[in-house]
C-alpha cells in the first residue's frame, strides 16, 4: 500500500496564511460563514481588529432579515487558511472553497 501524502497543518498564528479574497467573492463580506482547515465554523465580523467570530448558536440570519453578524473575537491569523464559503447573505452557497492572493 502507498503512503498516502498530507500537508502539513497551518499554524493558526504563521503570518504566511493571512491572505485576500480574490474571485467573485471579491472580499470577505460580514456575515460570511466559512469552514476554516481546522474544522471549525467561523463568521466575518464588521469590527476591524477582531474580523471573526465564533458562530451564534445556528442563526445566518437577523431579526430583520439581514445577515446575522457577530462583535468579533478572533484576529486575522486565527483563522488558518483555506477557508470554505458556506454562508453569504444568510444563505448557503454551496461549500465553495475560497481562493486567496497573497497579501500585498
């Protein structure tokens, strides 16, 4: 039997898997529901020095039917890369994985 060849996990704070939203995505939009490469579900916060959260307990959506979008309680480089969209605008979009440019 072949050995079967895995990557190396992303360290959670390796500046190298910060990077941009290039694409149809465009940017990453409060709101956004992502799949991270650990596992974990995370949502795009509108705070700038805490853009991700821990999702709520199962709402995409508002009261007022907007998306639903957390305070923020995760930097940038805690969410380690790549990221599959699977929540825009309150809405499930299929579990595209999100392709992201170098920073600049």
């Amino acid at each position: 039997m072949d050995p079967v060849s895995v990557p190396a996990p992303v360290s959670a704070y390796d500046p190298v898997s910060v990077r941009k939203v290039t694409g149809p995505e465009a940017a990453w939009r409060p709101g956004d529901v992502v799949l991270d490469a650990d596992g974990n579900i995370r949502v795009r916060s509108t705070n700038p020095e805490w853009p991700w959260d821990y999702p709520n307990e199962g709402l995409t959506r508002a009261r007022l039917g907007g998306p639903s979008v957390p305070d923020g309680g995760l930097e940038e480089r805690q969410v380690p890369r790549p990221l599959i969209l699977l929540v825009r605008g309150g809405q499930a979009v299929g579990g595209r994985r999100v392709e992201e440019s170098a920073p600049v």
